[in-house]
C-alpha cells in the first residue's frame, strides 16, 4: 500500500484574468505524491508553485485538468467533509492566526465547525504534540514568538487529523535557528501520523532536508521531477534546476570544524 | 587605514510603557572601506545599528555611545541640518522591500531625475534623461528606457532593488548601510544584486554595512562578519574563518542550518544559554572578556 | 495594607502570562487597554462628560430641582439667579431642570440610533466586501443613494413622511447614518479577507456567514465603534435640528434643539434661553469627539505607532 498515491495532478492549470489579459499562472502540471511521501515543490516567485498549493487546498476554485486526492476526485466547490483531508501551513505565522482569538480558540474553531466534541482534551493533546506548553492555551497571538505561532499554525492544521499537509514556504519568515525546531517538529509528527507532505519553498536546502522529490517549476510550467539524491549531486536535467542548485550551494559555507 | 566609521560602546535603549528595553548593548567595531557583516536574528538588534548610525531612530530610543565618528565627524552631536545633509550625500540606506522606498506616484526615471538634480548633477532635457538611462545601465538595468516610464509597482522586487541602489549612488556616497537588501527577493537575482553592489564597493572604494539574519550570505560576500546575539557582539571574524567560530552561539546557529549537500537525519537545535548574555566574546578566534 | 495587596494581587492576575480561562486573557487585555486610554487625557475629559451626560440622564428626577413642564408666568424670563441657577424660559419653566431632563431625550436618540444603524452598517459592509461581485455592486450602489443625499435633509423627508416625533426623527436619523459604517466595515472587510487567518478557517470547512460573523465582524467592530462615536455629535446636531425645526420631539418635551428653537425669538434681551442648551449640545458633542479621537487611537492599528 506504500505506493498507492495520495495526491494526482494531471494537466493542472489555472489562469488569472478573462480574455487578452489572462495570465496562464500554472499551465499543464503534472505530478504524483504516494501515501506518506514528503514532496518538494520548487521555484522562484511567480513560477506558480503557491497557485498548485492553493488549488488543492481548495482556496483556488477556477481550475482545468484532473485531480485527486486520498483517492476522490477534487471538487470544484469543496463540501465541509473535504477539508479533514487536507490542511495547510501558511507562510506568515504573523498573519495567519487570527489576532482577536486565543490560543484556544483558534484551536477549537475547526472542532466546532466539524462539530467534533472533547475539544478541551483535543487542544490540551493538539498543544503538546506541536511541544507547547498548555499554558499558552489562553494567549494571543501577540504574546507569542514566530516560533510559537508558527507551532500553533501547525496544531490547528493536525487537529482534524488530514491525510495530507499543505506547507507553504512554512519556514522562510523564521530565524535560522527557530527554522531548525520547525523542520524537526515536521519531520516527526508526519513519522508519527503516516502524513503526506507537499512542501512548496524557495529554499532548496529545506526542500532537501524534508524531501524525497522534488518537483523544479519555472512560469507555471513543471520543469522538471528529480529525487533528492539527484539534486544534492547537482545532477539535474535543465540548465534552470542547475542554475538554482548552484545559486543556492555557491553560497553555502564549509561545514564548521567538528567540536565535542 | 584610517577608518571610515567608529563606533565605540554603542548603547540604545528604547522607552516602553513597562521601562527602558535595551535593544544594543555596548556595540563597538571600526569600517574601513570594506564589507562589514552584521549578522543576528530577529530581535538581535541589528536593524538598530544601522538606524542609530544614520540616527533614524524615533523619539522614544535614547542613543548613547562613547564614540559614534564618521570621518572625524561625531555624528551624535550633528545639528539636524548637518545630518540630512550627511544622509544621503555620505551615508545612505538600501531597506528590503524598495518599493516602500521609492515614490509610489512617480515614474522611477523621473525620481532619479530629481535625485541628480537636487545633487547638482543634473542638466536638462535630453542631457539628463542620458545620465538617468547611463545610471540605470550601471546597475545592469538591460532595457532602461522601459525602466525609467514604470512606476514602482510596475517593477519587478529586483528590478527595484537595481533601480534604489542606482538613486543611491548618485551622490558617490562613502559608506552604504543595506539592511536585509536581497532578501525579498530570488536567489538568483539574489546574487545579481550582490555582484553589483560588490563591484560598486570596490570600484568606488566606499566601506559597505551589510545586515542580515542570511548567514550563508554574509559569509560569502563580506570580509568580516559581527555576529550579535541580545545586542551584544558576542563574535568578531573573518568572513573567510566562519566556519571555525568559537562562540556557542555563533556555532549552533551554523549547525542549525539545513545543508544541500550534507544531509542530515534531524537538524541540531540552539539551547540558548543565559550566560551569553554578559558571558565572554570572540575577536578573531580569541576569547576577550570584557 | 491587605487593601494595597489585594489590588496587587488583581493586576498580577490580570497582567498573567499564563491565563487560566479565556475570561482572564480578555480581562487582561481589557486592563491594558485602559491603561492606554487612560494616558491620553483629552480622551478621559471626554469620557467624563459622557459619563456625566449618563449620570445625570439616570438620575434626572431626583438632582433636578424643579419639575422640566411646570410653567410659573409670573417669573418668566428670569435672568440666572439664586433660585433658578440658569433662569427660566418663557413660561417661566426652570432652564437647568430642563436641560437635565432634556439630556434623557438625548442619550435616547443616540442609544437608539446607534442600535439601530451601526448593525445595519456592519451587516451589509461586511456582507458585500467578503462576497464581492454582484452582491458588492448591488449594496454598495444603495449604499452610495443613501450617502449622496445630506443627513438633515434626508432626515427631514422622512420625517415629513412619517409625521414629526421623536421615533420618527431617530428612524430617520439610523436610515441616514449606517451607510457611512457600512463603507467602513466594507473597506476593512477588504484587506481582511485577504488574510491569511481567513483562508485558513475557509480549509477547516467554515461557512461564508460563520466567518463574517465570527471571524470578520469582531475585527471591524473597532472602526466601527470609532466611527460611530466620532458621528454621534453630527447625530446630536442633527436631532437637534430636527428638533428646531419642530420636526423632532414635540412641546413639552425639554428637547435640546427644540429649547433653542423658542429661545431665539428672546436671544437679544434674554440670551441664556437660547444658549444654555446650545452649550449643553456643545458639551456632549465635544465629549463624544474627544472620546472618539481616544478610542482611534487606541483602537486603530493603522494609526499605532511601530
């Protein structure tokens, strides 16, 4: 069962605008992530990367081609139940928590509108599997750190319990050495969960660490699919994906003497 | 060599309703005309540096500092006028995000038009519009009669960065202060911006503040690089001998990053240790405690 | 000493880092909103002279010292004096006893109004700016006839309508004053809805009313109210001319407006029967200013500085 997929993709587009203006923002994408596996979505801005995230998430509702997910076909207008299939982590932890509601609220919202019941216990079990300390049930967001809002994004992602986990560049507003815990905390929650990851990023060293494929797109197309070996050998097929691999490695600096 | 900027025992603290915050705490370091690094995270204090340097802090920070001299030039005793005409003429600033810099209602060639104007370099009619399209070109602006029409939401975020960096240099200044300059923008305009910014450096001789949270980036542009940690500068190095910083720090922030080329099971995480605090600091791979 | 500890002891647990209850997080944050509030001193004055407006509208029978309707012609048109603090009109009625009296009517004709029109604004604000398209274009359009015609005399062609009285005057004043509220719940519903914190309740399954209600309301609530607040002295004024016009409340009620209306035959020989009650709208309409000018500055996050 390890190879059945959990999401495709088939001949996806999206096009922004009505008749000569119309912008092709994803134009014919095509991709299969298998139950489980961490897939990597790759790009510069505008190359459309964030346009496939937010069709399968169901925010983007005008698109052509075919997709599916957990094995149903995905609605045009999604019904409530599909969401408990599929969540997302957004970028801005500072703007995407809601500034009025606490911790706990913002957790409990998904609970009620599913009507599911024992929230207290829910949050209490959503906090401590994210590493919160349940005091922070009833903080605001502002009396938290990106860090820590960006845990609580990810709790009320996992409280419904979704097959798969939407994360869009879930890292890029944090520091260095918050970015570490966060991509620690994903790596185990989706050993943990048996979740399905399609990560979208900037950052090919993040990408490399979380995936195992990772799809290059470029002006809405996908350029090209390559396994995680392959791009950290820098041995890709296009001169794009050799172009970001080496803007990305040309910089990096030599691992640091080995100390106790 | 004499040196450009000193800054010996910087301290600014800012005014909140629950007391003063310190936000840098006794920050000392001399530029030449070189490319100096200031690296730390959020909160670090480093944006601060930069700004009590330019003095654009608002009412509420108090900046003191044992000496704070460009050029010979105290500039915590400078009148008003004095410093606007320092800044912008000497010292100028390039932010993240250029289109919160430039003027929203003008086309860019006509802001850079202006800017050569109020420094005397102007001309008229077709002489000026040359100098703007030969500025433009400097920064490796391919098509810069397009340029100089768009407005700046019209412009790509590097293709702004190019266009601010170009206002910048108008006044041959001789220090640049670029806080987070290439990050908004893609990696491989990324290093376009640096490649430009680095050739002006060297070319012009002027001394460059780069501040940053990208340590990869620092390590490889600059030739000395300041790590702060709670406005302090807890490691002083040579951009080429970061790998073997000593300072915990400075060490757990290297190992925390994710490697292209090194894989890793699980990323090694930073304890914070209150001790960094006042505890001893690194200059040049030596301990110094002060 | 155990008073000094115990106050201690509440600011500790409003000022909790770790609250126990939702109830204490709100409380908190409400503790150091006031706290704020209570530095701007121009925004306190206000405050006190709506609480005062309040106070004496609470207590009217009881602190005026004469009866508002009872006419006494033989001391008609008496100057202030020792008896009659702010003299008498000219049916010898007590000026201050009416104007205390007076300030009921008032606070009644706000409340109403703002009951009545800042729901309505918020509503068909919110409502148009979260769906956009059609529903957008049809609101505001009717939005957009309601503000293009001036308040008074909209007002006033309800008014004449309807019959003049005081429910119809406040009628007419709510169905001119929600539009203004309307525009403003709509132009942050806009940025709002945006956000990402409302895409992210749209993929946990919310519905459209759920996260208007919910999610937006609360968050446009504070420009709103400051709107509001900042409007209420065009709403007293405009009341007041109502009132002049003797479209509003009717003789005897001590209406404000309605005071300044007869006063002005005598404004020349007896002055304060005309201008004590202008004072009084003066007063109420500057303290709902200055309140208002305080709670945007508390409440608007645009105007806080970084």
């Amino acid at each position: 069962m390890t190879a059945s997929p959990m999401i495709v993709v088939d001949d996806l587009a999206v096009h922004f605008g009505e008749g000569r203006d119309s912008v092709r923002a994803v134009d014919g994408v095509s991709f299969q992530v298998h139950e489980g596996e961490s897939y990597g979505l790759v790009g510069e801005s505008g190359s459309g990367k964030s346009t496939v995230l937010r069709v399968l998430c169901g925010l983007q509702q005008q698109w052509q081609g075919r997709v599916t997910l957990a094995g149903a076909p995905l609605p045009k207008r999604p019904r409530r139940d599909f969401f408990l299939r599929v969540q997302m982590v957004f970028q801005d932890p500072y703007g995407s928590l809601h500034p009025r509601f606490t911790i706990d609220a913002t957790l409990s919202e998904p609970l009620a509108i599913h009507g599911i019941g024992e929230r207290r216990e829910r949050v209490h079990r959503a906090l401590e599997a994210v590493g919160l300390d349940p005091a922070f049930r009833f903080r605001f967001p502002h009396q938290l750190s990106g860090g820590q809002r960006q845990r609580v994004a990810i709790a009320r992602a996992l409280i419904l319990e979704p097959r798969v986990l939407l994360l869009d560049e879930p890292t890029s507003a944090l520091d260095v050495s918050v970015q570490a815990e966060i991509l620690n905390l994903l790596a185990r929650l989706r050993r943990e969960h048996g979740l399905t990851y399609l990560l979208v990023s900037h950052d090919l060293a993040v990408v490399a660490h979380l995936c195992s494929r990772i799809a290059v797109m470029q002006g809405g197309q996908l350029v090209e699919q390559l396994s995680v070996e392959d791009l950290r050998r820098g041995s890709a097929a296009t001169d794009y994906t050799r172009d970001l691999i080496a803007a990305s490695s040309g910089e990096i600096i030599a691992q640091p003497a080995q100390s106790t | 060599m004499a040196a450009l900027l000193n800054v010996d025992n910087l301290q600014v603290a800012f005014r909140g309703p629950r007391g003063e915050v310190p936000a840098v705490r006794g920050v000392s370091f001399s530029l030449g005309r070189e490319k100096l690094g200031i690296v730390g995270e959020s909160g670090s204090g480093k944006s601060t540096i930069g700004r009590a340097i330019l003095r654009l802090l608002p009412d509420s920070a108090r900046v003191t500092a044992d000496r704070l001299t460009f050029e010979g030039q105290d500039l915590l005793g400078l009148s008003p006028r004095a410093l606007r005409n320092l800044r912008g003429r000497h010292i100028t600033m390039v932010m993240q995000d250029p289109r919160y810099s430039l003027n929203p209602v003008l086309p860019v060639g006509d802001q850079i038009a202006e800017t050569l104007r109020v420094h005397g370099a102007g001309g008229r009619g077709r002489e000026l519009y040359r100098k703007v399209l030969d500025i433009l070109e400097a920064v490796q602006i391919r098509d810069p009669e397009r340029v100089y029409r768009a407005y700046p939401h019209e412009l790509s975020g590097g293709m702004g960065q190019r266009a601010m960096i170009a206002m910048m240099l108008i006044a041959d200044p001789r220090l640049l202060i670029a806080d987070e300059p290439t990050s908004a923008l893609d990696v491989t305009v990324r290093r376009q911006i640096l490649s430009i910014l680095d050739d002006l450096v060297s070319r012009r001789g002027m001394g460059l503040i780069l501040i940053s949270h990208d340590l990869n980036l620092v390590a490889g542009f600059c030739d000395r690089v300041l790590i702060l940690y709670a406005g302090r500068v807890v490691e002083e190095i040579e951009a080429r001998n970061l790998h073997a910083c000593r300072h915990p720090y400075s060490r757990g922030l290297l190992a925390s990053l994710p490697r292209l080329e090194q894989p890793v099971g699980e990323l090694a995480t930073l304890q914070r240790d209150p001790a960094w605090l006042d505890g001893p600091v690194y200059r040049f791979g030596e301990e110094v405690s002060r | 000493m155990s008073e000094t500890l115990s106050t201690a002891g509440w600011r500790a647990w409003l000022l909790s880092e770790r609250p126990q209850s939702a109830l204490q997080a709100r409380l908190g944050q409400a503790w150091l909103s006031w706290n704020a509030f209570q530095r701007n001193r121009l925004a306190m004055l206000g405050l006190a002279l709506i609480l005062l407006l309040v106070l004496v509208a609470a207590f009217a029978p009881w602190i005026s010292p004469y009866e508002p309707n009872v006419q006494n012609l033989r001391l008609r048109l008496q100057p202030p004096g020792a008896a009659h603090w702010l003299g008498t009109d000219e049916l010898g009625r007590d000026i201050l006893s009416r104007i205390i009296h007076g300030a009921r009517i008032t606070l009644y004709i706000v409340t109403l109004v703002v009951v009545i029109a800042a729901p309505i604004g918020l509503l068909v604000g919110t409502v148009a700016g979260y769906f956009g398209g059609w529903v957008d274009a049809v609101l505001m359009r009717l939005t957009d006839i309601f503000l293009a015609f001036p308040r008074l005399i909209l007002a006033l062609a309800f008014v004449a309508a309807l019959g003049p009285g005081i429910d119809n005057a406040v009628i007419a004043i709510a169905i001119t004053a929600w539009p203004a509220y309307a525009r403003v719940a709509r132009a942050e519903t806009l940025t709002l809805r945006r956000s990402d914190f409302i895409a992210a309740v749209r993929i946990q399954g919310a519905g459209a009313f759920r996260i208007i209600g919910r999610h937006i309301m609360p968050l446009c609530l504070p420009s709103v109210i400051v709107r509001v607040t900042l409007d209420m002295a065009g709403i007293i004024l405009t009341a007041a001319g109502l009132g002049f016009l003797g479209l509003g409340a009717q003789p005897p009620a001590p209406e404000w407006g309605a005071m300044i209306s007869t006063g002005r035959a005598y404004l020349l020989d007896q002055w304060w029967v005309a201008t004590i009650p202008g004072l009084a709208i003066c007063l109420v309409s500057l303290g709902f200013n200055l309140l208002g000018d305080g709670l945007r500055d508390l409440l608007d996050p645009k105007r806080r500085g970084g």
